[in-house]
C-alpha cells in the first residue's frame, strides 16, 4: 500500500504501489498526483497519513477533480 496527500485539508489516496509496475491500463490522476491504475480508497487523515480521519471532500468535488487517462 501506498498513500499520498492531494488536498490541504488532510485528504489521502491510498493505492496500490505495484500498479507502477503491473503497466496496467486505466489510469487515474487526482489533482496533480502521479497517475495510478486499481482501486484506490479516500480517507481524511492527520500526522501525515498516521492517523485516519474522516474525508472532508464530497463526492462531487472529488469526481471533478479525478482525470482518467
């Protein structure tokens, strides 16, 4: 497992690392991350990824702002 943070107000991707090494097509970007294939899970979180959170991005703004490659 992987993890990255796309939002200041503590929003996490969780993912798994070996898409990068699977080649695997459908591709999805968030914001500015880099681009991950598979399932990928949000939660909020705090002491950068330690702690989880609740999530505070609702569904609409996070669907506008993923990009599929």
């Amino acid at each position: 497992m992987e993890s990255d943070e796309f939002d200041v107000r503590g929003n996490w991707l969780y993912f798994d690392e070996e898409c990068f090494l699977r080649g695997a097509s459908g591709r999805y970007q968030v914001d500015k991350l880099i681009p991950v294939s598979g399932k990928g899970v949000i939660t909020g979180a705090v002491s950068d990824g330690v702690v989880q959170a609740d999530v505070s991005i609702g569904i609409d703004e996070l669907r506008s702002r993923i990009k599929y490659l």
